[in-house]
C-alpha cells in the first residue's frame, strides 16, 4: 500500500486524521495576512517589501483560508455521509464552531473599546477633543455590527473597530450555510455539487466583469468566503481522486499550485489566479504525500500552524 493509499484508508477508518500539511499552509497563510496588517501605517519598510507585492498583496491569502476552512470543516464533521446532519449533530457543530471564535473576539473587541473609552476621557480633561468625538453614531452601530458579526455583510463603517474580523464574521455566513449543504447531499449529491460549482462561478465571474480585486471586506464578504468556502468542500469530496494519482503527478501539482500562488503574490498578476491555484495546493496536499506536504509537515511548520 502507498503512502498516499495508507492516507486515504486512515481517512476512512477514523476520519479525523491529523493533515499536518494543512497546518503548515495554515501557518504560512497567517503569517503572510499578519504581515498584510502590519504595513499599514508604517513608515520604513523592509528592502523586500518594496521589491515585491508580497506583503501588500497577501490579502489573498484569507481566501486561501476559506478555502482550507471548507475542506477541514467538511472533513471534521464527515460532510461525505449520505444521512445529513440531525438536530443534535446541527447543535454541536454550531456550539463548537462558537466556542472556537466568537470568545476570542468579544476579548479583543471590547479590548479596543475599553481603549478608546480611556483615550476619550484623557482626552476630554485635557480639553483636546471633547467626548462624542470618539464616539459617533456610526462608531456605536459598527460595534453593534461587530458585536453580533455582522460586520462583514454591512457598509465598510461597520469595520471600523476591528477591522481584519471582519473574515471571522464571513466565515460565520459559511458555517450557516454548511449545515443546509449537508443536507442537501442526503437528498441529492449531484444537486448539491451544482450547487457548490455555480457559487464560486458567479462570484469570482462577477469580480473579473466588474474589475474588482479580492480585497473585499464587507458588503460581497461573505459571498467571497462562501466561494472559496465551497471550493474547499469541493476539493474534500473529491479527495480520493489523489489515490489514483502517480506519484510523480502528484509532485507536479504540487509544484504547479505553489509557483503559480507564488507568482501572483509576488508579481502582481490577477487576484483570481491565485484562486485555483489555491485550491490544488489544498487538494493535492490533504494527503500528506508528495515533496510539497513533506516540507509544510516539518515541526517548524505545523507548530506556526498549530
């Protein structure tokens, strides 16, 4: 038996096998977004920052995450199974998928109101601003907004206060619509497969017609995270595809995804090359097989991801 024949069989035994792969690109793609974030406002800047697009352009790679969410979220929760999810399955994948984000942003949100309202203060007993300044209408509806994740399907007001949450709220629509697609496979699978082709088609059609870049943060939002989102769940139930795949195959695939991905962050090509070639690092990685999995399984790489 293969190594990638060995995956695939723990796979279907046990379902939740560790793919350390996915991780490494998981901590490779936070580290890129952290760095997106950390450019602004900045005054000096690091000779390769501007000798390439990498960091301003890494914004893509939220959409690699929506991507990697679809595919870890369907493999986690056995999206593959013909009986769809029943009310307590529904409970619990809600309630984790709470537990999971939602803590941590309340913390770090009211972190920054709690800021602010020092700020504010300080500054109205020194008689530099008074009060309302920090303190609009439309500061108190986007932490509203914020407070209820909304955010992202909102004006770009709403994103005021923390502004790179606005990704946790899409993925939020994602997870209110992954229980229906479930349900959806019980009753028809090629249904469902139209269903999660035709999203990715209209949405990224309608970014190349109009001309737009990727870098959506409200309004499309959440359409932008349920498109990579599906192409993800995609990826996952066609992963046994990777089984009938030789080796040397799979090798080039691999290569093919990283060079392309690398060459539209770095380059400045279209944002949505980037997208495909997203999707197959994600496909052809789950397995753990091939050079490119060997390197993103490296201890380095699955603790950044971890």
């Amino acid at each position: 038996m293969t190594a990638i024949d060995n995956a695939v069989a723990k796979d279907a035994i046990h379902g939740h096998r560790k793919i350390k792969s996915h991780l490494g690109i998981r901590g490779i793609a936070a580290s890129l977004v952290v760095m997106y974030h950390l450019s602004f406002g900045i005054g000096y800047h690091f000779w390769f920052e501007n000798r390439n697009y990498l960091f301003g352009r890494s914004y893509l790679c939220v959409d690699l995450f929506f991507i990697l969410s679809g595919f870890i979220i369907s493999y986690a929760n056995r999206a593959d199974k013909l009986t769809g999810m029943n009310s307590s399955e529904a409970k619990a994948f809600f309630k984790n998928r709470f537990a999971r984000i939602y803590p941590l942003h309340f913390v770090c949100l009211y972190a920054l109101v709690g800021f602010t309202l020092i700020i504010s203060v300080m500054d109205n007993f020194r008689g530099l601003h008074d009060f309302g300044y920090y303190w609009p209408p439309e500061q108190i509806s986007a932490l509203l907004a914020q407070t209820l994740l909304l955010q992202s399907a909102g004006p770009a007001s709403w994103a005021s206060w923390n502004i790179p949450s606005w990704s946790i709220s899409a993925e939020l629509f994602a997870y209110l619509a992954f229980v229906p697609m479930i349900c959806l496979r019980a009753r028809s699978t090629r249904l469902q497969m139209i269903v999660l082709i035709v999203c990715p088609l209209l949405f990224y059609g309608y970014v190349l017609l109009a001309g737009r870049t990727l870098d959506i943060v409200s309004g499309l939002a959440p359409i932008r995270c349920l498109a990579g989102f599906a192409l993800g769940m995609i990826a996952f139930y066609k992963r046994n595809w990777i089984n009938y795949i030789e080796p040397w195959v799979l090798n080039l695939l691999q290569a093919i995804g990283l060079i392309v991905a690398t060459c539209d962050l770095c380059f400045g090509w279209n944002d949505l090359i980037a997208i495909p070639a997203f999707a197959l690092m994600v496909f052809t990685t789950w397995s753990d097989a091939g050079f490119l999995s060997a390197i993103l399984s490296r201890k380095p790489f699955e603790y950044l991801g971890t």
